[in-house]
C-alpha cells in the first residue's frame, strides 16, 4: 500500500517514463516513432537531474519501508550516460531494428535507470530482473537459431545470478531488518550472497563467458545496447554496496587479462570486443576493490567512458556487419577504402579504448591506475600498466587492423545508413570532447577531484606505453593473424557438457522408464491370466454346479452361521 506523502510537481521517477514509453513504440510509425526514440531517452534525462537528492519518494509496501527514487551523486552519473546511450542507441538502431528489439531496449534501458535510483534492495532487485528479461528479449529479437540458443544460455545466467542475489538480500534483511542500499562489508552469509550475485552480472570468474556468449549473437544495434547496461549496472552496484572489498581487487586482475587473452585468440570481431568488456570492466572492479575517493571516481568515469566508447566500437563493427554480412577476422579487411567514414569512428573508439591522450579514456583510466599507486600496491599498479598494453593490442590495434586494413578481402560494401553514421559520430565527438575537456566529467564524479590528467610524465610515459605495445603487435604480426578456431571458455560447461549431460540422463530415464512399463505390463498380464484362468469359460467358478449340491452347502453355511450365534 502506497503511503499519502504527496508528489512533488516536479518529480516523475526517471525509469518509469522510459520503462511505460517504450510501449507505444509498436503503435508509432515514420516520423512520430522517431520523435519517441529520441524524445524518451532525452526526457529521461532532464528528469535525471530534477530529482532532488536524497529520499525523493518514500513508499510503504507489505510493512517494508521501500525507497524507489533516491538520488545519489553515484546513481545521477550513471543514470545520465545510460539516457545518452538509449538516445544515441536509439538513433543507430532506429531504421534497422525490430520493433521487438526497440521495446526491449528500452525496458532494458530504464530498468537499468531504474537500479541507478534504487534506495532499497527491493526495488533494485526489482528492475535488475527486468534488466533480465529486457535484455534476454534483445537477444531473442535477431532471430536467428544461434540467437535463441544465446538468449536461453543467457537467461540461465541470470537467472541463477538473481536466484543468488535475492537469497542474499533475504539473508542480509533477516539478520539486521535493513534493506538500504549502502557500503556493506561481505563478511556475512546475506552480504556474501549479494556479492556473488551482482558479480554474476559483471561477467567475473567463473561465469564470465556469457558475455562473449551471447552478446555477438544479436542484432548490431542489440548488441550495443547489451554492451552499455548490465555490466555497468553491476559496477554500480558494487560502487555503492561494496566499495573497498578488498576481494574485488583479485577478482577485477583476473578478469583484466581473462579478457585479453581471449581477445588475443579470438577471430570474430564482435567476440573481441565482447571480452574486452570483460577486460575494461576488471579495471573497474579492481579500483572498487582499492576503495579510495580517487579509484573510486576512477572507477566511475571509467564506466562513463566506456560506455561511450565501447559502444562506438561495437556501432563501428556493427556497420561492417550489416553491409557486408561477415564477422570473422579471416574473411575481412581493406574495408577503409569503401567505409572510411566506419573505419574512422572504429579508429577513435579503439584509441579511447586504449586510453591515448586526447580522448577520453585517457582521462578516466589514469583515475584508476594513479589510486593503485597512491595506496602503494605495486603489484596492483604493474598489472595495471601492463595490462594497458595489452587493451591495445587487442582493441586499440588487432580490431582495427585486421577489419578495416591488412589484406584486401576484395569486399566493397557501401558506408552504412546516415542514422548509423550520425550515431557513429555523436559517440566519436563525445570520446575527444571528453578527452579534451575533462572537467565537466570530473565536476558530476562521487568525490571531489584534485587530479590534472594531462601532466608531462603521463603524457610521454602512456605514449612510450602504446609505442611499444605498438610495435609488439607488427613484430608478432604472424602470429596475432587469426585461423578458423573455436576459444574454449568455461561456458562450454553448459553449452557442451550439460547439455550432454542432460541428453544422457534423458536416454538413462527413459530408459528406466521403459524397463518400468514393461514390468507393470507384464504384472498385469499375470493377473489377467490368473483371473482368465478362475473366471473364463474353463475356469473352476466359470463351471455349472447342480442345484441339489448348492442347496447343501447353502444349508450347511446357515447351520454354522446358526452355531456360531449359540455359542
């Protein structure tokens, strides 16, 4: 039951305009769709920041005290590059996607809205499963055989992660009666469960292929929507629930290099820059885990960026993808000649990417790897620097490379639609405008920032750092060329050995099932006989008796019946 506080005029919650306007996307046609894809992501936005902050609209609900729209400056930042995704996603996708994939996008979207202004577990939960289904549903929409099979493994996953997180936060409620979202340590069996299950949806260890998985099984335009949302909405969460696990830092190196070698192996283009989401989102999870204001604000414009970034490579690959329908390292390159445009935008997102100065990744990494040294963690800062180098050997270079130059594949696609383009370059302005002109990005960070990004020794020791991973890369040319192999994750455990699993204990059960019916039948067969035997025509009560036998033994049953009652 609602409480009666009254609403302010000014206050509507952000992900409900979003989440509701995303269906009348089916009812619209031409130019009045068109108004509505733009026009929700932009009045999510403004409604973003006319939220005041802190508790904005308090609700009671089953003796819970529930707290659906909270502002934070952590929740305000992310909230606001989700609406800039959904806008330029919206743009890219507009005249290619289905309706279907539309809709969900956009639940997706304002689900993910929705987890940034969650003040209680409840209704984080809440939208973190209708990310789930939002995001299954994008999958779906491509189509195809392969998409259907992603999108089941994919909801499996989820599934289990958010079975995970709710047993946490049951836990968690029952043993101290709050459902705040707020720092917890992970040092109880509910904060523990919380933890796994958020983790689940950063794509950490184990379960980090279902990323690679599924994402590059949608559509162009559904797989940069899927590369903006869940990932990111789970560094929120641990931001704001869990910042200073130390655990966190261990866990966010493994998946730092996890994502590079993968890269490395890897020959379709979409699957590379889907572990490299893998990889960017270690970076994160590791400056959580160090906890400071610095990393903690490195983690978060990391996210910002990335998201921009990313994306831009995956509109970049995306563009290829539709016109000329390959995906695979080995059937591509020489693209700049006819898609210069394509290949300029992929160019700039894989510098940003690889944090060259000038563009925004730049500005947002250094955040991370300058915390890491601050608190003296050597080992935490070498790993860092080193695993830069490896960001730009397989997105910075091997993805570019290989697409848009080396051989001439002999393909002359043209560049693709003019949305497409427009999206291209909206994201391609935001990655220099940021790396340029940091300051807006650092005045809506959590914490103050005292850092200046372009010093002397940042500059020339990041260009040094690129120089050389640069000069690895075409030295080792021979073998950075990919062939037609197939990268073994773990997430052949569900799609291989389960599935064989499940097919054997299927043919074991039916078996045992056979062997069951078999026995019944010929149990009931055995009685059939018996009573076939005593009843049929032949048998002893099937025969005729004379009627002077029966009347003796009638009158020797009444004679005992007669005895019995005198004694």
């Amino acid at each position: 039951m609602m409480t009666d506080l009254p609403l302010p005029p000014a206050l509507v919650p952000p992900a409900l305009v979003m989440v509701l306007g995303a269906f009348f996307i089916p009812a619209l046609k031409g130019t009045a769709r068109r108004n509505l894809l733009l026009g929700l992501p932009l009045a999510t936005l403004a409604l973003v920041w006319l939220v005041p902050d802190g508790v904005a609209l308090p609700v009671g609900f089953l003796d819970l005290a529930l707290d659906p729209v909270h502002a934070t400056a952590e929740g305000r930042l992310f909230a606001t590059v989700f609406a800039i995704m959904a806008f330029t996603g919206g743009l890219y996708a507009m005249h290619q996607a289905r309706t279907l994939e539309l809709v969900a996008a956009y639940v997706y979207a304002g689900s993910a809205i929705g987890v940034t202004f969650a003040g209680d577990l409840v209704t984080l939960f809440v939208f973190w499963e209708l990310m789930a289904i939002g995001s299954t549903v994008v999958i779906f929409a491509a189509g195809t055989d392969a998409a259907a099979r992603a999108a089941f493994r994919y909801l499996l996953v989820h599934l289990l992660g958010g079975v995970v997180l709710m047993a946490g936060i049951v836990a968690h409620w029952a043993a101290t009666g709050s459902l705040a979202v707020q720092a917890l340590e992970p040092n109880s069996l509910g904060t523990a469960l919380m933890l796994i299950g958020i983790l689940v949806n950063a794509g950490a260890p184990p379960l980090s292929a279902w990323i690679a998985d599924a994402y590059p099984e949608a559509s162009p335009s559904g797989t940069v929507f899927l590369s903006a949302f869940t990932t990111k909405t789970a560094v929120f969460a641990l931001l704001v629930i869990f910042p200073g696990a130390e655990i966190l830092i261990w866990i966010g190196l493994y998946m730092v290099f996890y994502g590079i070698i993968y890269a490395l192996l890897e020959n379709d283009m979409r699957r590379i820059l889907a572990y490299s989401i893998v990889n960017q989102v270690g970076f994160m999870v590791c400056a959580i885990g160090i906890g400071t204001e610095l990393a903690l604000n490195g983690a978060a414009a990391h996210a910002f960026a990335h998201i921009i970034y990313k994306a831009l490579l995956l509109m970049s690959a995306g563009g290829v993808l539709m016109m000329t329908g390959k995906r695979k390292c080995t059937d591509l390159g020489g693209l700049f000649q006819t898609m210069p445009r394509t290949a300029m935008h992929g160019i700039i997102g894989a510098l940003a990417i690889s944090a060259f100065p000038f563009t925004s990744g730049f500005v947002t990494k250094s955040l991370e790897t300058a915390a890491s040294a601050h608190e003296g963690l050597l080992v935490v800062w070498l790993l860092l620097l080193a695993a830069s180098a490896g960001v730009f050997l397989h997105a910075g270079i091997k993805f570019p490379w290989f697409v848009f130059f080396q051989k001439d594949s002999g393909l002359r696609p043209p560049e693709p639609p003019i949305e497409t383009r427009r999206a291209m370059t909206l994201f391609s302005g935001l990655c220099i405008g940021l790396g340029i002109f940091p300051a807006p990005l650092y005045a809506i960070l959590p914490y103050p920032v005292d850092y200046q990004p372009y010093t002397v020794e940042h500059v020339v020791s990041q260009l040094q750092l690129l120089l050389f991973a640069g000069f690895a890369f075409f030295v080792l040319l021979k073998q950075m060329k990919r062939t037609l192999t197939i990268s073994l994750d773990f997430d052949w455990f569900y799609r291989k050995f389960l599935h064989e699993l499940a097919e054997e204990f299927t043919v074991r059960t039916a078996e045992a099932r056979d062997r069951l019916e078999e026995r019944a039948l010929d149990w009931a067969r055995r009685q059939i006989r018996i009573l076939y035997a005593h009843h049929g025509p032949h048998g002893i009560l099937a025969r005729t008796w004379p009627t002077g036998s029966m009347v003796l033994w009638v009158a020797l049953m009444l004679g005992c019946t007669l005895l019995l009652y005198v004694l």
